[in-house]
C-alpha cells in the first residue's frame, strides 16, 4: 500500500482547511457574549435564545423545512421513476430527449431555471408561494436523485428480479420486494441530497416565492446585507448540525444495509 507523499497531505490539509475553518468560527461566534460577531466578548448561548423569539427567521425555517421535506419526496418518486426507465427501458422513441431533459438541470445556471419557471408560473396564472417553490426545488433536484438512483441500477444484479418473476411476483411485486430494498439505500441518499440541496437553495427559490412565502436562505441573504448578527451565527449553526446530523445518519443506514446484504450473501453461500 503506497504511502501518502507529504506534498498529497499538505494539500489534503489545506483543501479541508479552506472549506471547514469559516465554518467552525461562525460555530464558535454563534456562543459570542457581544453582539459585535468580529470581538470575542465570553461563551454565552442568549442569541440562540433571541433567535427563538425572531418571528420572521421562525415562520421563513418553517417555510423552508415544508418546502424541502416535500420538494425532496416529490423528487425522489420522480427521480427514481426516471432511472429505472433510463436503465430499463433499453431504446424507445424519445430516449435521448428525455434523458436530455432529466439531466438539463445539472448544468443549466439557476438564474435560467428560475427565470423560466417564473415565467412559467406567470404564463399559468400560478400566484407563487410555497407551491411554486415545491415544484421549482423539484424540478431541478428531481435529476441528482436520478443520477444517485441510476448509478446503483447499473451495478444490480438482474438475476435477482428474474428470480422473483420466475417464482411467480408480478414486474410491479418484483420491484417492491426485490429491487427497491436493495436500492433503498441510494434512493435513501437521494432523497437526503434533494433535501440538503433545497434547504441551500437561494437563486431558485428568489425567483418563485412570494410575499407570503420566504424561505430561509431568502431571509438570510436580505439579513445579512444589513450587516451579519450572532442571530444568523446561531441560525446557520442549527443548520450545519441538521445537515450534519442527516450526512452521518445516511451513511450509517447505507453501512448498515451493505453489512447486512453481505451477511445474508454469506449466508445464502452457506446454505
């Protein structure tokens, strides 16, 4: 096994330095004593106090956990349709428009897929609050849980299903008892991945809201132009643990279900 050369280490470290050190220091400011976020004044927890007072960052985090929680199954369902078609399907008529449309949003700029979503949501007389982010947040995280999703039916084993056929399920019980347990850990990934994307979603999410529905990073953003309080401090530390918090329990579920998927191929090996 080769070892790591002091030039990948150093590297290593300064890539991990530059991502994660402005996030431990607005962790430890959010604990600052004095308003002033730039003057370590003593550990105090009073703004997270305050921030539970704030009515306005409380109904925009509200807005923002319905929007993501549903904009995220919404996209997962369609996400998971769309690689199972894309990977089983084999060749139909419109294939490649139709992948062409399902991966569209990976490099498309936001500031034209919220404009066009705008326009759309103007052109149907579609008044935009919660609703018109829900589908925006699904139209464009709807592609990474495909990708997440196809990724894992491409290394499937197919035996599998046609077993499950062969002793009598129909394509639809085959695909609920055998393929979808065992893809659940990607679909599972996936969903976590719309999820952290929504709740991180600024461009999109300023073009389809309303009056009556701001979502937090809206909220943030306007906040912040007027100068950054220990309020946001403490606010985008509740986020990092929720998204830090989902990272951790989505690996553990996926090691849990690859260790057990081993036991009972070791099993099955046995018998």
């Amino acid at each position: 096994m080769n070892r790591m050369s002091w030039f990948n280490a150093v590297s290593l470290t300064l890539g991990f330095a530059f991502l994660y050190i402005p996030m431990v220091i607005l962790v430890i400011f959010s604990f600052n004593e004095s308003k002033l976020v730039t003057v370590w004044a003593g550990f105090s927890t009073k703004w997270y106090g305050e921030l539970l007072q704030n009515d306005a960052f409380l109904n925009a985090a509200w807005v923002t956990l319905k929007v993501a929680v549903f904009s995220s199954t919404m996209a997962t369902v369609l996400g998971t349709i769309a690689a199972y078609v894309l990977v089983r399907g084999g060749r139909f008529m419109g294939r490649t428009l139709f992948s062409g449309m399902i991966y569209a949003p990976l490099v498309m700029p936001e500031v034209i897929t919220g404009l066009s979503l705008l326009l759309l949501f103007i052109g149907i007389g579609l008044d935009r609050g919660v609703l018109t982010i829900v589908l925006a947040h699904t139209t464009f995280s709807m592609c990474y849980v495909s990708v997440v999703v196809s990724s894992r039916l491409v290394s499937f084993d197919r035996s599998l299903e046609e077993a499950a056929l062969d002793l009598g399920c129909s394509p639809a019980e085959a695909f609920r008892l055998v393929t979808l347990p065992i893809i659940a850990p990607a679909v599972i990934s996936g969903w976590l991945l719309a999820f952290t994307l929504s709740l991180d979603d600024l461009v999109i999410a300023s073009f389809t809201s309303g009056p009556a529905a701001t979502t937090l990073p809206i909220k943030i953003f306007s906040a912040v132009r007027l100068g950054v309080s220990p309020e946001i401090n403490a606010l985008s530390t509740i986020m990092i643990s929720i998204v830090t918090v989902g990272v951790i329990t989505a690996s553990l579920v996926t090691k849990h279900h690859v260790a057990r998927q081993k036991r009972e191929e070791q099993a099955a090996v046995r018998a």
